[in-house]
C-alpha cells in the first residue's frame, strides 16, 4: 500500500477549507483517509499542522504532495521564530 500526505477540499463554494491528510494513493481527492494530521485555510494563509505525526508518517514511506511540503516548512519555520 502506497500512502501519501496531501490536501482534502471542505468548505463551500469560493471558500475553501483543506485537510492535510494521510491517505492511501488509490483513493480519491476526498476519499477515507488513514490519520488527519491537521488543517490549512488559504484565504486567512494559517496553518497547523501536527509535525511529530507529519514526521512519523514520512519517516515510514509516505510521500507529501509539494504544496503540503511547502506547509510543512512554513509551519517549522513559524515554531523556530516563536522560540
């Protein structure tokens, strides 16, 4: 089983919502996901995102989507200010 980490669309029209989740490669867009590792809203541009999970499952073989990437460095970079 192939698993990747990428984004799941919510929200409404003209106002999207997205999930970062781990999912299995075969499923759809908005298909079960396996583990939901947090959450992202581009129209506010905020983040959160569970980075010791994120860390696990790419440690096991998953493979993050190049937007959750870039998330994912965003978020690293934002916890490395505040401390």
């Amino acid at each position: 089983m192939s698993t990747k980490i990428r984004l799941k669309r919510n929200g409404r029209k003209k106002k999207p919502f997205y999930r970062v989740i781990v999912i299995d490669s075969r499923e759809k867009r908005d298909g079960r996901s396996i583990e939901d590792l947090g959450w992202f809203d581009p129209l506010k541009d905020l983040v959160s995102l569970k980075l010791e999970r994120f860390n696990y499952w790419c440690g096991v073989g998953a493979i993050p989507s190049e937007r959750v990437l870039s998330l994912a460095k965003k978020q690293k970079d934002e916890s490395t200010k505040t401390n």
